[in-house]
C-alpha cells in the first residue's frame, strides 16, 4: 500500500471517529439533561481540584512540612469531599467513573 494511500485511510478513519464523537458530544435542550450536564461537569472539576490537593497534601507529607494535626485534618476533609462528591453522584443519577473530560488526543482528564 502507498503512503497516499495509507494517509488517506487515516484521514478516512479520523473523520468517522470525529462524527461519531460529534453525535455523543451533541447537545439536548431537555432541561434534566441540561441540568445533569451541569452537574456532571461541576462535580469533574471538583474532583479534578480534589485529586490536585490530594497530591499536594502527599507531597507536603512526604516533604515533612505537615504535623501529625495537619495531616488528619486535611485527610478528613478530603474524605468528606470525596464522600460528598459520591452522594451527589447519586442524587443526580451519574456514575462516578463517568466523572472525567475527554481532552481528545490527549486522553481522559483523569
């Protein structure tokens, strides 16, 4: 096969992923839609942020510039956050691995 060819299949492949996506990505006027969308992505970007402190509350741990308090304290709070975040997930009928953005080729958010 030729190279013309080969890119001519890639680009073939491509444009089918990317109308395939547009339909999954197209958004409904129903209001519970709208608002589960809303929620869905809120509740992302703050598990995104609590995934981000959790990893800067281990990298302080690890540096030794939290006390034994401090350590408890933020662990707690994270875990209500997660338990929070759960509870929402629920409310609004969403499964908390559907919680994540698809940034394309670069892959999931997390």
């Amino acid at each position: 096969m030729r190279a013309v060819e080969i890119a001519e299949a890639e680009i073939a492949k491509l444009g089918e992923r990317l109308e395939k996506d547009a339909e999954r990505a197209r958004w409904n006027a129903n209001p519970e839609d709208a608002q589960r969308a809303l929620v869905k992505l809120v509740l992302t970007l703050v598990e995104f942020l609590r995934r981000l402190m959790e990893r800067q509350a281990i990298r302080r741990m690890e540096d030794g510039t939290l006390d034994d308090d401090e350590v408890e304290r933020i662990g707690l709070a994270l875990m209500r956050l997660e338990e929070t975040i759960v509870q929402l997930c629920e409310q609004f009928g969403i499964d908390p691995d559907e919680l994540g953005l698809d940034l394309g080729p670069l892959g999931k958010l997390f």
